[in-house]
C-alpha cells in the first residue's frame, strides 16, 4: 500500500463523481466536506489565527469556508434553544 503524503496548511485534494465532490483540505487538522452545490475548484482565502495571536491568510474551498459562516448561527439557535426548553 501507497503511503499518502501528508497535507500543509491551506491544501486540499477533492474528487468528483456525478454532481458530488468529496473533498479534504488540511487546516490544524483534516477537515472533510461533500457538497453537491460548490465546485471544488472555486477557492478563497480565509484568515486563521495561530496560537501565539498572529494571523495569516489560507486557501480554502469555498463550500468550507460557506459552511464556517453558516455554521455561527446554528450554534447560536442551539445555545438559546438549551435556554428555553419546552417540558413534555
């Protein structure tokens, strides 16, 4: 068996089968994404703060970095649904 290469920072590699893309990109750690919508060739460039306060700018799928906007208010719903639970 092949021994994989390992990622750096801000890479990824995708594959696609009919309108489905399976894509993988390297932040701190391994991040997946399938998506039917994004092309994974449409990229940008995120900001990501490292653990001593500096920042830089990474490469990023546009379907991930969509998904990390989208994904601040689904946390926030989950937060005040906790708050204001409905007894059965």
């Amino acid at each position: 068996m092949k021994k994989k290469a390992k990622l750096e920072r801000g890479q990824f590699l995708y594959q696609t089968k009919g309108c489905v893309a399976a894509v993988k990109w390297m932040d701190y750690r391994e991040v997946s994404v399938l998506s039917t919508y994004h092309s994974p060739k449409k990229v940008c460039d995120v900001t990501r703060r490292a653990k001593d306060g500096t920042r830089s700018t990474v490469t990023c799928m546009l379907a991930t970095a969509e998904y990390n906007r989208i994904m601040g208010g689904v946390d926030r719903f989950d937060q005040l649904r906790e708050r204001y639970s409905v007894g059965r």
